[in-house]
C-alpha cells in the first residue's frame, strides 16, 4: 500500500500521520522551519518557471526539480504519492 502526503497550504512544522500496510498509525516527521520556508519557495519558484514556454528553461527547471526531489526526500518513501496544494 503506497502513502498519500497532502502538503497543503505549505507553511507549517507539523509532521502527519498514516495508517500502514500493518494496520498501525505512523508519525511523518516535521519539517525543520528554515528548511520548509526554503522547500516553499523552491516548489512556488518550480511552478512559475513551469508554466515558461520560451526556450532555454530546461536547466532552471531541472536545478529547481532536483531541489524539491532532495527537499522531499526525508519525508516520502518510494511509492508514495505528494499533493502540493
């Protein structure tokens, strides 16, 4: 069974739960505040320069993509499916 992460309105600490393939509650850590704040602007930045059609966007959006993929990495397991809202 894969998890689905649902960051909302990204701006806060609070880790999250889930209910396991083994039937129990696990905790999701919490973001550190600075790290978050960072990851926040990352993903607003990835969504702007997303939406650039003119060439030459490749290399900002791929620098953008590897930040928020390592900024994710310690909160999501493979499988997993993240909604930002």
């Amino acid at each position: 069974m894969n998890r689905i992460i649902f960051i909302g309105s990204i701006g806060s600490d609070a880790g999250g739960w889930y209910v396991g393939a083994d039937g129990k509650i696990h905790r999701i850590p919490g973001w550190n505040p600075e790290q978050l704040v960072d990851f926040s602007h990352a993903v607003t930045a990835l969504r702007a320069v997303s939406q650039i059609k003119l060439p030459g966007t490749e290399q900002v959006t791929s620098a953008l993509h590897q930040l928020v993929t390592k900024g994710l990495g310690s909160h999501v397991k493979e499988g997993d499916v993240v909604v930002l809202g």
